[in-house]
C-alpha cells in the first residue's frame, strides 16, 4: 500500500511538473505574440500619420505640375489601398505601392525647381521624411519582434508547446524591394 501511494505520489508530482513546464513554456510565448500586435500598432500609427500628411503635397504639386496626372492617381489608388487593408500582409503590401507612387512624385519635383523653393512643399516634404524616419525605426522594430516570436515557437521544446496551444508562424515581415537594393545610377 505504501508502494503504491508513493508511486502515484511520484507520478502527480511529475504531471503537475510538466503541466507546470507547458504553462510556463505557453506564458513566453504570450507575451511575444503580443508584442508582435503592439509594434504593429507602432506601425500602423506612423503610417497613418504619413499618408495623412500625403494629401497636402499632392495638392501643393498639383500647382505646379497640372500634367503629372498618373502619378496623382496612383497615388490615390495607392492610399485607397491602404485604407482598404485589414491585415498587416495588406497593409504591408498597400504601403508598398505607396513608397513607390511617391518615389516617382518626388521625381516628378525634381523637374520643377520652383516647387522646390515653395515654403509649403518644403515644410511638408520635411514633414514626410520625419515620417519616413519613424516609419524605418518602427518596421525594424515590428520585425525583430516577429523574429523574436518565430525563432521561439520554431526551437524544440517549445515548438511542441506551440502547437499544442495554437501559436503559429507570422510571416507578415517589412522586406526590402529588390529594386531598391541598388544604388541609383550618378550621372557626371
């Protein structure tokens, strides 16, 4: 009788071991999941923030180049696709074709010097960049956390935990355009 009683003693001491180890594993792994949804409101805000401000430059160029037409509709379309998207995948892609549609705004400037010397299109360029700025601090912070969060539900043990309770993989990274890996051609 003894025997027994301290069998089933050993045998609940190491189910509440382990049931201790799982919750102790899935409580890391919370937190990290968590991050993952605060940074990408960081995100979200810093985005938000520079495609309100887009509106006013469109305009403040629209002034001085009436026949750049394309570029001010793609722009249009690319800021309707971000308020379109629900996920960070969509928002991530709709900030994509933004980036693009203003890089070739920016270009299209470059052919009207007097709008460069305009103190509003100055002032709201500054304001974009600011932006710009925040939105690189943000995006490599939003994927250190993913990073973070999927080398943790990757690595053994706990990527047995992880499946258990549900954590799966967020593939949803800021990634660099190939094209703009290269640097731009300098003519002398």
């Amino acid at each position: 009788m003894k025997a027994i009683l301290i069998t089933l003693g050993v045998v609940v001491l190491g189910v509440l071991a382990i049931g201790g180890w799982l919750m102790g594993v899935r409580n890391d792994l919370v937190p990290q999941r968590e991050a993952i949804t605060a940074q990408w409101s960081q995100v979200d805000t810093v985005l938000q923030r520079r495609a309100d401000l887009i509106p006013n430059l469109v305009e403040t160029v629209k002034g001085y180049a009436k026949q750049e037409t394309q570029i001010f509709t793609d722009i249009a379309s690319a800021r309707a696709s971000m308020g379109g998207a629900r996920t960070p995948g969509e928002r991530i892609s709709a900030n994509g074709q933004l980036d693009s549609a203003l890089a070739r705004l920016l270009v299209v400037v470059e052919n009207y010097p007097q709008l460069k010397s305009n103190e509003n299109f100055l002032r709201l360029h500054d304001e974009i960049a600011g932006a710009e700025n925040r939105i690189a601090v943000e995006r490599h912070k939003y994927n250190e956390a993913v990073l973070k969060y999927n080398t943790a539900i990757e690595l053994f043990p706990a990527n047995v935990v992880a499946g258990m309770f549900g954590f799966t993989r967020n593939d949803a990274y800021f990634k660099v355009d190939p094209a703009k890996r290269e640097a731009p051609a300098v003519k002398f």
